[in-house]
C-alpha cells in the first residue's frame, strides 16, 4: 500500500516549500475567501438567501468546493462566527489586560465601547442572533463568544477590588466583607448590549454619558457579596 511521501521527497521538508506546502495554502485561501464571501452575504441579506450554494456562487467556486471545506450551512456560520472575534472581542480583551490600574484600563473601554460600530457588523450580528433562534449550534458558539465578552468586564472589575483591597475575609469575592467582581462584571455588559440596541434605533443617546456615570457609580461603591 501507498504511503505519504515525507521530508523532501515530497517537496515539503523543512524551509523547502513545495506542492504539499502550497496546496495547503490555497486549501486556506479558498476556506477564508468562503468565509469572507458568507459574511458578505449575511451582512447583506441576514439570513434569507444564507445557503452553501449561494456563498459558493458569490466566491466563484463550485458547491463541492465549499462543502469540501464546510460540512454543512451551521459550520460555515460557526465560522463566521469565529471570523469577527478579533473585530470585538480581541480588542475589549486586549483594553483590559492591558498596563495600568483599574482606570486606565476602564478609560481604554470606554474608548473602545464608544467607537462607532461598523454597519456590516452590526449587520452580521443581528443576522447571527436571527440564526441562533433556530439553530442549537449557532446557538451555542455565539453563546460562548457572549461569555468571553462579559468576562472581560467581569476581568475589568477584579482589578478594581483587587486594587482597592475589597477581596477581604478569607480573600475570595464571596468571603466576609468581600466584593464580587463578577455580578459588578455582568451587569455592565448587560447595560452595554442594551445600549447597543437602543443606539441602533435612537442616534441621539449619548453612549459616552450613560456608559462613563453607569461605571463610575458601579466603581465609586461596589456592592459587597
């Protein structure tokens, strides 16, 4: 029986290159090129004409071609999914792991929260909560997204107990005397998704205003657990 060719016999040896090599480089071309033309799509229709065959017409591939790559309609939206992690995800993470104290890095997202989102991402969201509804998968991935979204907040205001000694008692957030950062967390990125939406049908809500009061007071006194 035929077995794979290794090292430089298939042209694929270390700093070689080759065939191999540059067939798995046009494997994850093609599979960003879907990608990108299925966020196209949702971004543009939401979710009524989201089919395989009609991401593999608008990238200019055959629908073999695209299932190769994607099993089934819900992988290729997982992937959308994880596509725009880097667009608000990665940079909120970034703001709060960032140098400095509890404020600078509470001033890094406010910054980043209060920056005009992009109409297409604001789209592939909208389009993506809609495949959600009804689609356990979806579901589930963007449901996964969500948490690493809200522990960043929650991230956000473990510095700020940590920094004002309010881990006391036994030194856990529940302990005596303690403060939880993680309902203080949560309850922000549930006042920023909020905002989110009334922002999307009301442009003279002031998101700075309501975002820097709502965090100042949840700083000035957190609540103890």
């Amino acid at each position: 029986m035929a077995t794979r060719a290794t090292g430089t016999a298939a042209g694929t040896g270390s700093g070689t290159g080759g065939p191999g090599r540059a067939r798995a480089a046009k494997g994850e071309q093609t599979r960003a090129r879907l990608i990108a033309a299925a966020r196209t799509l949702l971004a543009g229709d939401g979710a009524g004409r989201f089919t395989t065959r009609n991401v593999a017409a608008l990238c200019g591939v055959s629908h073999g071609m695209c299932h190769y790559h994607f099993a089934d309609r819900t992988e290729l939206i997982v992937a959308v999914v994880a596509d725009i992690r880097p667009e608000w995800i990665t940079p909120l993470e970034e703001a709060v792991a960032g140098p400095g104290g509890y404020a600078e890095r509470a001033e890094r997202v406010l910054a980043l929260l209060t920056r005009p989102e992009s109409p297409d991402l604001a789209r592939l969201h909208a389009a993506l909560h809609w495949l959600a509804l009804n689609d356990e998968r979806v579901r589930t991935s963007l449901e996964a997204e969500y948490a690493r979204w809200r522990a960043a907040f929650v991230r956000l205001f473990r510095c700020l107990v940590e920094e004002r000694g309010l881990l006391e008692g036994d030194g856990l957030p529940g302990g005596p005397g303690g403060v939880d950062p993680v309902p203080l967390g949560e309850a922000f990125a549930a006042a920023v998704d909020g905002l989110a939406a009334i922002g999307s049908l009301d442009g003279t809500v002031d998101a700075e205003r309501v975002l820097r009061t709502l965090l100042d007071s949840l700083a000035a006194r957190p609540p103890r657990a």
